[in-house]
C-alpha cells in the first residue's frame, strides 16, 4: 500500500503564476494598441447620433485616448463587390485597387458594397467589420505601424471569394503624399481581377464542371492597380 502523493506547491504556484502572468502581459498589451488605434466603428456613431434615446451619463476615463475633433482626418472610400476591392480618395480624385494609408494619421473609412455582404478584415490590425449592401458604414481607426498588410473579405460571398484580397500599405505621410501625386496623373485603366480572370478562363475551356456562379464584376478603371496582385495569382 502506497500512500497518496501530496502536490508540490511550490510547482504549483509556478505554473500556474506564469501562464497567468503571460495572459496579463498578453490582454494589457492589446489594450494599449487597441487604445492607440482609437477604433471607431458604426455602433459608436449611431449612439452618437440617436438624439432622442435617454442613456445614463458616463464620466469619461482621464486614461483614454479619444480621437482629438480638431485632428485631420483622410477620408477614404472603400467598395466592395463580388470580388474585388476598390479604394476611392475623394478628396484627390484617386482609385485604386491598393489601400495606402498615412501612418499615425486618422483614417475614416466609408463602406460600400455594390451585391452582397462582405467583410472588411485585417487581420494585422485586427480590424474587421460587416459591410451591408444599400450601407455607408463609417468606420474609423488610427494606423500605428509602417508596413505591408493584407485585407480579405471575412465573409463567404461566392465562388471567388477567396481571391477578394488586397494589399494595405502604411507609411510615412511624406511617402503617402508622394503616392498621392504619383496616381493622381496616372490615367484611369482597368485594373487587374483575378476572379474575372480566372471566370474568363473557365468560359473559354470546352470542359463545362456544371456548376453554376455568379458572374464576376467587371474590373474597376482606377489610376493605381496592385502591383503585386498578378503575381501572386491572388
């Protein structure tokens, strides 16, 4: 007969003072970046501009970084249709079908979708939201990190939706200003689509696979086209 063995707890508390530790450090970190982004999507402006409802007064946090009302904000509009992107500047006149952002600048984001449900997700950023047909969804965040990022469509809108992709591009203000004039003289041509391509090539195959798909959307005429979308085959 063996008597039962008793715990260690000093080991105990090791492993468990640890992962514990690590899921603090992990939770307080994203708070931080969250925070610095100042993420703003379509829930905070309806609340802000339902007049009428009666809510109880909130004291703002003195810690939290809210978006300054006096800060410049580039406004940019993003269409989404089965399955492509397009990135609109108004302000400039500017497409593309490449998001390029300021770094360190707020970005205010108009989204529109010309079919059906999509979803604008980044998953660096850990950005993501809806995108309702017959919507303008105003969506806002502050990019904090120069560099190269991918945008998909978290929502399964069809046959080619896995090709719905795009690059977003962070950078300095000096070097998103120099992209600005460089596709602002850049005549509109009909950017890439892979979905298109590939829906054109299987028309012209005389195997028919029977099944059925939407036709893809035309390729947007923008004045700067994803250099890296062809190459890539996505």
């Amino acid at each position: 007969f063996r008597p039962p063995i008793e715990g260690n707890i000093t080991l105990e508390i090791v492993w468990t003072a640890i992962p514990l530790a690590l899921v603090i450090w992990i939770a307080a970190y994203s708070y931080q970046v969250y925070d610095q982004m100042s993420i703003l999507g379509p829930m905070e402006h309806v609340h802000l501009e339902m007049a009428t409802a009666e809510a109880a007064p909130i004291e703002p946090s003195p810690d939290s970084q809210m978006p300054d009302s006096n800060e410049p904000i580039e406004r940019i509009e993003v269409f989404s249709r089965q399955w492509a992107w397009e990135f609109r500047y108004p302000e400039q006149s500017i497409s593309s079908t490449e998001l390029h952002l300021p770094n360190n600048h707020r970005i205010k984001l108009t989204l529109k979708s010309e079919d059906v449900i999509h979803g604008f997700y980044i998953p660096a950023f850990r950005v993501k939201q809806d995108i309702i047909p017959n919507q303008a969804i105003e969506f806002e965040f502050t990019p904090i990190r120069e560099g190269k990022y991918r945008l998909r469509d978290s929502q399964y809108s069809g046959t080619y939706f896995a090709a719905m992709q795009a690059d977003v591009v962070v950078e300095s203000p000096e070097s998103y200003q120099q992209w600005l004039a460089q596709a602002a003289v850049q005549p509109p041509a009909a950017a890439y689509n892979p979905a298109f391509e590939e829906y054109r090539r299987a028309s012209e195959t005389a195997i028919n696979a029977g099944w059925k798909t939407v036709v893809p959307a035309a390729p947007p005429m923008v004045n700067y086209s994803g250099s890296n979308l062809q190459n890539q085959g996505l």
